[in-house]
C-alpha cells in the first residue's frame, strides 16, 4: 500500500517538473520573439497590418509663360483664361464647358432656371435666373433686385462697377472702368470700325447691330 502511494506521488511529482519545463520554455521563446521583434505586441491584436494612406497631391499651378498663379482646369496644364479646362462644344465658341455638360451657358450648358417655360441660366447656387429670383439679392431694405459684381447691392443702391473718371458715379460700362459719358462705350467688332455697339450684339447697326445708330 505505502509502495502504491509513494509511486502515484513520484509520478505527480514528475509531471508537474514536465509542465514547469514546458511553461520555462514557451516563456523563453516568447522573450526571444520580443527582443527580435520589439514591436510585436503593438501589432498582436490585429489581423492585418497598417498601411499608410498615399500622399494627396499638390494641386497644380498654371504652366503659362507669364507665370500665372492660378491652379491648373481639370487635366490640363493651364487656368480657364490661359485655355486650360474643357470647352464648349459649339463650333467656334472659346468659352468653358459648363458643369457636366458639354456646352458653355450661353449654348444651353450648365443648370438652367426651373421656372416655367424659362431656358436662362440658373444663378450662384440657386435653382432660378436672377430674373426670377435667383442668385444674391440686393441687401438694401425693401430691395428685391439682383446684387451686382461683388458688391451686396443694386446698381440702383450704389452696387457693382463705378466710372473711374472723378466725381462721377455713374455704372461703368461692360468690362471698361467708365460710364458711357467718359468713353465706356464698347466699339464695334468689325474690322476698322470705331463707332459704339447697337443693343446686345456686339456690332454697331452699320455692321448688323440693334436699330437706332446712324
């Protein structure tokens, strides 16, 4: 009986040696892994590891030889004025493509006014012309007219570009810096023509322009 009980305990004793060398070794092959891998624990809950997102591009600068500081239309290598971004598509006309259409807005390009039986341009981010309520309004009170330029105002309440000559308010006229009465007037398109436009074509009435000039 005492040989029985002697035996069990010898075999007891052999088997917690085993699982204590067993634990000693797994602890020293876990200490190796560390010391070549110190990062190893960072990483142990995760499944895949870390991928550093990409660099975002620069955005590209105008490559025209004056040195314009303009970024760069679409994928091409100049501003819209230096003819970079896409074109309309109407045969002859230089203007920009507006939005996802192929066309500018003068051709029937970009948004157009959602009032009925209106085929306008749609205004700023509005879903109307500035004929029918679209785009900045005037902020004079009382006001419901269509600001001008950059100004918050109406032509009428001092808004959008003044005639340059001293003492005069007057609007300037189209891209000129003065009113009509100072030379503001636009000139006719055709060749060796010096007299004023006639209505909204950009012709005096000799070369086809509106009614009214002699």
């Amino acid at each position: 009986m005492m040989d029985t009980i002697q035996g069990n305990t010898l075999e007891d004793a052999a088997g917690t040696t085993s699982q204590m060398q067993s634990a000693e070794k797994w602890k020293g092959l876990n200490e190796n892994m560390r010391e070549s891998q110190p990062n190893a624990d960072l990483f142990a809950g995760l499944s895949k590891p870390v991928q550093q997102k990409p660099a975002k591009a620069k955005p590209r600068t105008c490559q025209h030889a004056s040195g314009c500081p303009k970024l760069a239309q679409g994928r091409t290598m100049f501003c819209a004025n230096h003819g970079g971004g896409r074109r309309c598509e109407m045969a002859g006309c230089p203007k920009l493509a507006q939005g996802s259409t192929s066309f500018c807005a003068s051709h029937g390009g970009g948004r157009r006014c959602q009032h009925e039986d209106c085929i306008k341009s749609a205004a700023g981010a509005t879903q109307f012309c500035k004929a029918h309520g679209g785009g900045k309004r005037c902020q004079h009170p009382g006001c419901i007219k269509s600001s001008q330029g950059s100004t918050p105002l109406c032509m009428a309440h001092g808004g959008g570009r003044r005639c340059k000559s001293e003492g005069c308010f007057r609007i300037a006229i189209s891209t000129t810096s003065f009113c009509r009465a100072h030379g503001g007037q636009r000139i006719c398109r055709a060749e060796g023509c010096g007299a004023p436009i006639n209505g909204n074509r950009a012709l005096c009435a000799h070369h086809g322009g509106g009614a009214g000039y002699r």
